[in-house]
C-alpha cells in the first residue's frame, strides 16, 4: 500500500439515530445474535442511517437478507418517519415475495413499533424481531454495511443536495455493493454472484 500510495479507511464512530417509542411493547429479540441463514428470505434485518448533506440530513433505511447480506429494499427520505422504514419493507416484499414465516429484525425505534409497520409485518406474514435497548451488536451486520457505506464512499464526498446523495448511495448499493463487492463471509463473492451460486447448486 505504501509503495502504490494507498491508505486505508480507519472506521469511526457514528451516532445513534433511533428513539424507542416508550408506549410500545418490544418484539422479543428471535436472533440473538445469531446472523447465520442457511437460506434466503429466512431471516432479514433492517435498521436507519443518517447522511449529511448542505442542505441537510437524508435519512436511509435498508433491508438486508442475512443470508447473502445483500440489500433487498431500501429507501431514503429527509424525514424519518415510519414511512421510511415501511417503504424499504415494501420494496424488499415486492423484489423476494417471502413465504410466511421470515424473521425481520431491527432496533426498538419508534419507526419500527409504530402501529403501521407492525400491521405491514402481519399482512406479509414476517415475524418482527427487535434487538435489546441500546445494544447496537444486536444488529452488526447491517451496522458493519452502514460502516462500510460511510467508510468507503459517503466520507470521500460532500454532498451540496439531498439529491445528490440519493443517487450516488443509490449506485454504491445497486451498482457496487450488491452487484461487485467481495465479502469475505461468502467466499469472497459478491452478494448477487453468492446467491447464484448457492441456488445452482442447491
């Protein structure tokens, strides 16, 4: 890395965006942090993240398949409200169709308790999983993508709009994260090269 003039992205640290809804009973935590799917549309985990912009914060909330870790539904908005996190549920929904029964999990916020996504989870037939209060390792899989999100493209720009943002998160996760990343929990393959193979071969 030295001699080609390379550095590396350090992570750091980033704030925690979502507050529990204190009139709400908690779903019981399913995982347990247990991240492992032996196949896809098993278990799906979600969660939001903030982005800084000039004009403002964007907010972005995604679906993850556990499975291959691929993002299968995502939304961004400059507000955050539970339409948020209903819209990545809606497109994750549209683009696997699950059978009933998936496990969704996420965080205790208010978005995710409210009333709505709850009654989305029962009409597509998901079980909700939520992670223990402010324990951000119930949910490291997708907290390590939003690391890798910032780490590896959202830190080397400065966006002037919230549009602006939207498209380049919006190629990092279609173009390169699912499509051309290597993970090195998947033999070294992309999301999308890792579920078909594994399909193939099954």
């Amino acid at each position: 890395m030295r001699i080609v003039r390379l550095k590396g992205r350090p992570k750091r640290i980033w704030r925690r965006t979502a507050q529990s809804n204190p009139y709400a009973d908690p779903a019981p935590n399913l995982l347990r942090q247990n991240f492992v799917a032996k196949a896809a549309n098993q278990v799906w985990s979600s969660d939001i993240t903030y982005i800084q912009t000039r004009q403002g914060f964007v907010y972005l909330a995604v679906v993850m398949d556990l499975y291959s870790r691929k993002i299968i539904g995502w939304s961004m908005d400059k507000n955050m409200g539970r339409h948020i996190v209903m819209n990545a549920l809606g497109m994750a929904v549209a683009a696997r169709e699950p059978n009933d029964g998936v496990i969704i999990h996420s965080d205790r916020g208010a978005q995710y308790m409210s009333d709505d996504y709850q009654a989305m989870l029962k009409k597509n037939g998901i079980q909700c999983s939520m992670s223990a209060r402010g324990n951000c390792y119930d949910n490291a899989v997708v907290e390590s993508f939003f690391g890798s999100l910032k780490r590896e493209r959202i830190c080397r720009y400065k966006y002037r709009t919230r549009q602006e943002a939207q498209l380049d998160i919006f190629d990092y996760i279609e173009c390169f994260y699912n499509k051309r990343r290597l993970h090195s929990y998947l033999d070294f393959k992309s999301p999308i090269d890792f579920e078909k193979k594994t399909i193939v071969l099954n």
